[in-house]
C-alpha cells in the first residue's frame, strides 16, 4: 500500500527566506506525486504535480519539487517565500495507471506553514 | 466556475441523528471522492466513485454510505451520527483514468457532533 510521510508538523521561516518542505513516500512503482495547499477555511489547491519525465517540476506561486527516486523523496521549495505563502501544505500519493488504486491519493499529515514578517 | 460545490458548509448535529452532506461537479469529471480531515491526520479517504453508477470503500468507510446520484453529484450519509465523526469533510472529483488522479476539491463541510 502506498503511504507518505511529512516529517515536520510545523515550519516557521521569515518573509523572504528560502523554504523547504519535506515528503517521503512508500509505494512499489513509479509513483505520481502531488504538493497542495490549504489556506484556512479553504479546500486544497493543487502546486504542482510530478507523473514522469523531467524530476524537478515546477508549480504556481514560484514552488518547485525534486523528485528522488532514490531516496523516495519529494520535497517542496521556494527561494524567497512571502507572508501570503501562511497556510498548510499536504504532499499526495496517487498510483500510475493499472494499478489497483488508481485515482485515488494518499496525503500525509501535512505541515503547517508560519511566516514571520 | 463553480467547479466542486458542498453543502452544507457547517453543521451540528447530536449523536444518533442522521444527515447528508450533498456534492456536485460541474467540470464533468468521470471520478468523485469523498474525504475526511482530520488534525495531525492529513486527508483520508472515505468512498469513492470510479464513474457513474459505481461506489467503492476508502480508508476508512464505517458509519457512512454514499449515494453517486448522477455524473455530476455524489452525498455521503451519517445514519446516527456519532462524536468520532466531528471532522472536516471535503468531496473532490477527478476526471479519472488517464489523469493520474488530480483533484479537485471543494470548500469542505465542517461537521460536529455533539
């Protein structure tokens, strides 16, 4: 069965400071790998996804991930993050076409996001 | 551009009482889901529904049922709702396979049970 682990509950950076979100994740093939971001009182939105192909992908709102197959990792980044970047962040698990829990995601715990200014 | 619409957006109910949290989509999306939110938890998933006229159990199914309606709208019902299920539910639908299971969800529907 697919899982993944978001190893920081919270994260506190200041405004313009680089950020890094951590994601591992267990799964048997070439999984598809998802960021998304929640602001309070809201539904996800989706940063970006990675399915095949080029392993550092690039999202909305100047995020980036690098897919590591070797370390089975999938961590989010951005260079300079800013104060409306506050929010929750949950990394997603989908299994590839034919396998038996395709179109479903599994999230992890997700990690909260606090800007200082 | 509505996109994924949920209702009710909040709801409070005492225990043993019964209620349906209704969804649609207006994207014409072939797959719809239903989650639950829950602190230091993430999303797990409840039911879903691979295409129209089909339903399966997620990760965690107990005291619930779904009903996929039609293409566009999939409830999910609390027969007697009980206080363990005080949660944040949120429905999504996903254009199915071929997509590799992006989501689109909605706004959620805070539930809880008293």
């Amino acid at each position: 069965a697919q899982s993944v682990t978001q190893p920081d509950i919270h994260i506190t950076v200041s405004e313009g400071a680089s950020l890094e979100l951590r994601c591992n994740y267990s799964y048997g093939a070439t999984p598809y790998l998802f960021w998304y971001v929640q602001s309070p009182g809201q539904g996800l939105q989706l940063l970006l996804k990675y399915f095949s192909g080029d392993t550092l992908v690039q999202g909305i709102k100047g995020f980036e991930a690098e897919f590591k197959r070797s370390q089975s990792s999938f961590n989010l980044r951005k260079p300079s993050v800013h104060w409306s970047d506050a929010a929750e962040y949950f990394c997603a698990v989908g299994a590839g076409a034919g396998g038996t829990s395709y179109g479903k995601l599994t999230f992890g715990q997700g990690t909260i996001l606090t800007v200082h200014p | 551009n509505a996109g994924v619409t949920q209702t009710p957006k909040f709801q409070v109910l005492k225990t043993g009482q019964s209620m349906t949290l209704q969804c649609a989509q207006d994207m014409n999306h072939n797959s719809m889901y239903w989650y639950r939110q829950d602190p230091g938890m993430g999303l797990r998933l409840i039911y879903y529904s691979a295409s129209e006229g089909t339903t399966d159990k997620g990760e965690v199914p107990n005291g619930y049922n779904v009903s996929r309606l039609n293409k566009r709208e999939f409830s999910l019902r609390l027969e007697s709702a009980a206080p363990s299920q005080t949660s944040v539910y949120f429905c999504a639908s996903s254009e199915g396979r071929g997509w590799g299971g992006e989501l689109f969800f909605g706004e959620g529907s805070r539930l809880t049970v008293l």
